[in-house]
C-alpha cells in the first residue's frame, strides 16, 4: 500500500514519525494496519498481535530516542508497524521469506531492533541489563520493556 501521498510513505525512521503532526497519526496508523494485513495475507505471519500493538508503536517512536533510547520485543512477532517505522518500509513485502525481512527483531538487520525474540518472556530481564550496562558504561537513555503475553 504505497502510494504517493501516502504518509508512510514518507516515513524511514523514528525522526520522521516524531516530525508529523498530531493529526495525521491516525491515518499512519491506518497505513501500518493495511500494510500489516496485505503482506500477512501475502506471506502468512502473525497478524492480530500486530494490529494490536500499532498505535504503542508509533507513540513509542514519537516519545523516545531512537536507536540510543532501546526497546525490547517480548513477543518478538510484535514487530511489524516497528519493521516499517525505522527504515524497512521497502523490504516490508519480503516479510518471512528466503532471503528476506525476519518476523522477528534482528540487531544484525537493524540498529532499531535490540534483542532477537520470539515468543519468550525475556523482555524484562533483557531489558534490565541493557539498562544496567548502559549505567556501567556512563550512557544516557531509556530502556522499555514492551510485555507481551508470553
């Protein structure tokens, strides 16, 4: 779904999401959903915990600093709106394919994704000691633990 004019569209990373205006977050929102629905239906995947976490995506780019602010997928298959919000946008619809997009958080296919994780009830430990170690080694910024149903 990227047309011209499209908001998303104009969107590869954090910054740009932080840069819109209030009024044009819901229809962002609405591209996300749209594009999360076609490249599911296209590929398979995990579909209504995506939808279900659009809206915290966008409101966790606008509000931290990304990629020096960290967030943590516990249900890593939560990542989808993340994936199109910091860069991915274009490769979106190789989504879990060969050679393609991972379902999951990477940190070696982007700095935005901080821990690899599945489905795994990880996210608060892993998110305590990036926090702690960002203390040891004199860092400024946040660490968010996104709590999944794992």
């Amino acid at each position: 779904m990227d047309t011209v004019g499209s908001i998303l569209s104009t969107i590869q990373s954090p910054d740009d999401v932080k840069r819109l205006p209030r009024e044009q977050l819901e229809p962002l929102c609405e591209e996300l959903r749209q594009t999360i629905v076609e490249t599911v239906a296209a590929n398979g995947g995990h579909l209504s915990s995506n939808l279900g976490v659009v809206e915290l995506t966008v409101a966790l780019h606008r509000q931290f600093s990304h990629p020096d602010d960290r967030i943590v997928w516990d249900v890593g298959h939560q990542c989808y709106a993340h994936k199109l919000l910091t860069g991915r946008r274009e490769q979106f619809h190789t989504l879990r394919q060969t050679g393609g997009i991972s379902g999951f958080p990477r940190p070696a296919e982007s700095p935005y994704d901080t821990f690899v994780a599945g489905h795994s009830s990880t996210a608060v430990s892993a998110a305590n000691g990036i926090a702690k170690a960002k203390a040891l080694a004199g860092k400024e910024g946040y660490t968010v633990a996104v709590v999944g149903d794992g």
